[in-house]
C-alpha cells in the first residue's frame, strides 16, 4: 500500500493557515482542481466537484478526526463517482505545524491502494494534489513563494 508525505514551509502563523484551511468544506477556495464541495451528514461528509480538467467527476469523502488544538485531520474517500482518481482505500491526513511565531509548515499525506495506474503513477498524482493544495493556500492567502517541499515514496 503506497504511502505519501508532503509537506511544505510558509511565512505565515500556524494559526492563519489552519483558520483557512480547517473547514471541511473550503477545499474549493484554495484548490484549482476542485469547482465545488457540498457538505451533509451535519459537516461529516463533503461531496467535490472536480473540474473538467482534473477529469471531472465526484469525490466523496468522510472527516475522520479533527482537533483544533494540534491543528490537524484526518479524512478518507468513502466513492470516486465517475472520477478517474487511482485510489481505493485512501485515507489523508492534514497538519498545520508551528515552526516559529512566524512560520509553519503543512504535512499532506495518504494512504491508500492503487486502482488502474502503477503505484508510482498513483503516488504521483497524490504528491500533485498536495501540491496543488500548497500553491492554492499560498496564492490564496498572499504568500512568498515556497522555501522548501519534501516528499517521499
């Protein structure tokens, strides 16, 4: 079962990343590949909307853990509906780490097993969507350019 970790630096506080990205239901604000997300099951689940050019179709995925105070969730795709997506299984986590008052770093990563590509085609789409996650949180909240990523297998 392939892993990902990511993560990346921005020059902003913990707490300014955290506010804007701890809702689940803000992915649309700050990914490009996500057109809408439509929460149910009181907040629990949220439906995504992909774009036509991530391949369209529609991600299902359930919040499994939150806590405010550590700045982290977990959360796992429950359907892939008519999304070319390789993943089965796939469960991701999120944390917003504080490095300085300053600065932090996210963590992006997932577990998850491979449908319909190689493992390392589904790894990279995986490190992609982080990546798109990084740029949109930086793009969206006026941030420098990224000071460092690290990624592995």
């Amino acid at each position: 079962m392939p892993e990902v970790v990511t993560s990346e630096e921005f020059e902003t506080p913990a707490d300014r990343v955290w506010d804007f990205i701890a809702g689940f239901d803000t992915l649309p604000d700050y990914h490009a590949a996500v057109e809408a997300s439509v929460l149910s099951k009181g907040g629990a689940e949220r439906r995504l909307t992909m774009t036509d050019e991530a391949g369209g179709g529609t991600v299902v995925e359930r919040l499994m853990s939150f806590d405010d105070e550590r700045r982290t969730f977990g959360y796992r795709i429950l359907e892939l509906i008519d999304c070319p997506l390789p993943f089965a299984d796939y469960q991701a986590h999120v944390q917003v780490e504080e490095t300085s008052p300053a600065t932090c770093k996210v963590h992006w990563g997932s577990t998850f097993k491979t449908v319909g590509a190689t493992d390392d085609e589904a790894v990279a789409i995986a490190q992609a969507i982080y990546q798109g996650c990084y740029d949109g949180i930086r793009r969206t909240l006026e941030l420098p350019a990224h000071t460092s990523a690290g990624e592995s297998p």
